[in-house]
C-alpha cells in the first residue's frame, strides 16, 4: 500500500486560487463579449430595422387627423 501512495504525485496546491481566478476571468469576459454581440444582433438591430421600416411608411398627419376625428384629442375643436 505504501508503494502506491509513494508513486502518486501530490497536488500543486501553491497559487491554484489565483489561477482559477484568472481562468474564470478570461472564460467570463469572453461570455460577455459573445452575450454582448448576441444581444446586439438579435434585438438591437432587427428594433432598429422595425423602427425603420415603420417610420417609412408612417403619415404623422395622417395619425392626427385620425386621432382627432375619433375624439380622441380634447385640446384640437373641430
């Protein structure tokens, strides 16, 4: 028994703390900056899109005149 406990090395526990925090370090800001980037092409950038194709096609006189023959303004008389 003493043979095989002879030839098994003992672990380097000197600096394993500051090791894993660099790991989770480098693994953590490499999540943020992909999460970042997805975030960015999944929802920024179809919004902006959405916005854009709204705003062509959009009559802000058109609203109002709607708004206000519905009696929905209550400043503008008829």
């Amino acid at each position: 028994m003493s043979e095989v406990t002879a030839k098994i090395p003992k672990p380097v526990l000197r600096g394993l703390h500051n090791a894993s925090i660099k790991r989770n370090l480098v693994v953590s800001s490499v999540l943020c900056v992909i999460s970042a980037i997805a975030f960015k092409l999944m929802y920024v950038d179809p919004k902006k899109q959405a916005y854009a194709d709204f705003y062509k096609t959009y009559d802000a006189n058109k609203a109002f005149e709607r708004m206000k023959n519905a009696g929905l303004l209550q400043a503008v008389k008829d």
